[in-house]
C-alpha cells in the first residue's frame, strides 16, 4: 500500500491518476491539483524528517480518449453543436417569421390542416437539412481536422436527432411569437445561439460558473448535446450517457413543440 511503502526506508510509493481527456481544462486542472498536494505532502514529510526522510513518489498520469489533450479533439465536435443550433432554431425561426409577414400561415390554416401538421410540415425540411449538415460537419472534423471517432454512425444519427427537437421547437416559438424576421432572428441568438455557445461547456467548464448560471444550464438543449458529441467522437459509444441526454432532450422537445403548436394556434384564432 501506499503508507506501508511511504514508511518503508527507501521505499518509492506509487501513485496512479486517471483523467478523462474528453474535457482538456478540466483534466489540465486535475493534474496540476494532483501534483501540487504531492507536492506539499512531500514538503511536510521533509519537513518533519528531514530531507532524507521525504521518500520518492512514483506518479503515472493517464489520459483516457485524448492522450495529448488536443483541444481540437473535443472543441470540433463542440462546434458541430453550434452548427446545428445555428440551423435548428435561427434558420427556422427566420423562414416561419417569413411566412407569418406574407400572411402565407393564415392562408394555409384555411385548408383542413391542424396546427400541429402544418407545423411539422415546416420544420421537416430543416430537421432534414440540418442531418445533412451534420454529415458534412462529420466529414470535415474526421478528415480535415483529424478527430477520431470511435463511436457509432447511428449513435451520433440518433443523439443529433433528439437535440434537433427542442432546437427546432424553440425556433418555431420564436416565430410565432414575433412573426417577423428581423425580432426573430435578433430573438433566436439570444435565447438559442449565445446559451449554446457560453453555457452548454463547449468554450467554458460548467462546473467553474457560478451556481445559479449552472442551474441555468440544465434547460439549455446544448448542455445534454455537447457532451454526447464529444463522447460519441472520443470514447466510443456509452449508451447510458446517451439515452439519458436523449430522454431529456426529447422531453423538452415535446415540451417546446406542443408549446408552439398552442401559439400558433392562437394566434391564428
């Protein structure tokens, strides 16, 4: 054990740390905690037993899934996060507050069509679209930048899925909320673009902010999307992480859709 070789004369006792490279800083962090009470810990024994009597730790630090911690590894399948916000909720919002301004909603909800139909009918396209965006987006962080990715096809289909309901939804309250495109587009930045980007822990560790911003995070879609990105490209395909994000994701999808399919409809009554 580590007492019985630290009191042992000559004794060298080993210590072993495990990182998980999926989060640079953060391991970054670790390591240099670790070694600073190493560290300390070796100066008091020093102190108490003289120089001598401090023994020799031997430290073997692991990384798991980003050995060199490069942060291009976890920042890439980040961005693929912002990508998809950019499209799920700004681009939608901006095409429906279109269609709000040259009265083309209300022309429709003449014909025998619920407000929940014509909704999926508008945001089809952009779910479509936007699961071709993240096949570019896969291809380019694989082969131009050099992520590996060590999950699933599949999994990363149905993750992207789940996180482009809420995203969606969102946008789709926006436009109706405004019904027009300038508001919504200044709208869908602040309320979908800048959570996503500061807060989801794509630029900045969760766990550093301040408490009540971390309460914050728990309803921003990016916070469950992020990591499952990053996890599904680095390591490999944990399925409890992913159906656990997914199930809060395709709860406040439902939330969001039913949201704006009642504002809708009121606002076309």
């Amino acid at each position: 054990t580590f007492a019985a070789e630290a009191a042992r004369p000559g004794g060298t006792p080993q210590i072993q740390i495990l990182v998980d490279g999926t989060d640079p800083n953060t391991a970054n962090f670790v390591m240099a905690y670790a070694q600073g009470v190493l560290s300390s810990w070796r100066a008091m024994r020093a102190a108490g037993n003289g120089a001598d009597g401090a023994p020799m730790i031997d430290v073997e630090q692991r990384v798991w899934f980003n050995q060199e911690l490069v942060s291009r590894n976890t920042l890439v399948p980040g961005a693929i996060a912002i990508v998809m916000t950019m499209i799920g909720t700004l681009l939608t919002a901006l095409v429906v507050a279109r269609e709000w301004e040259r009265g083309t909603m209300e022309a429709m909800m003449a014909t025998p069509v619920t407000a929940l139909e014509l909704l999926a009918g508008k945001v089809l396209p952009y779910f479509l679209l936007a699961l071709a965006s993240l096949t570019l987006c896969f291809f380019v962080a694989v082969f131009l930048f050099g992520v590996p990715f060590r999950g699933s096809i599949g999994a990363l289909y149905l993750v992207s899925a789940a996180f482009l309901c809420p995203a969606l939804g969102l946008g789709l309250i926006i436009s109706s909320a405004t019904r027009n495109q300038f508001l919504a587009s200044q709208l869908a930045l602040v309320v979908g673009f800048l959570p996503a980007f500061l807060l989801s822990g794509f630029l900045f560790e969760i766990g550093s902010m301040p408490q009540p911003i971390q309460w914050i995070t728990y309803i921003l879609p990016a916070r469950y999307y992020v990591p499952a990105l990053q996890t599904v490209f680095l390591a490999g395909d944990i399925w409890p992480l992913y159906l656990r994000n997914m199930a809060v994701l395709l709860l406040e999808g439902a939330v969001l859709l039913a949201l704006a399919a009642r504002l809708t409809r009121k606002r076309l009554a």
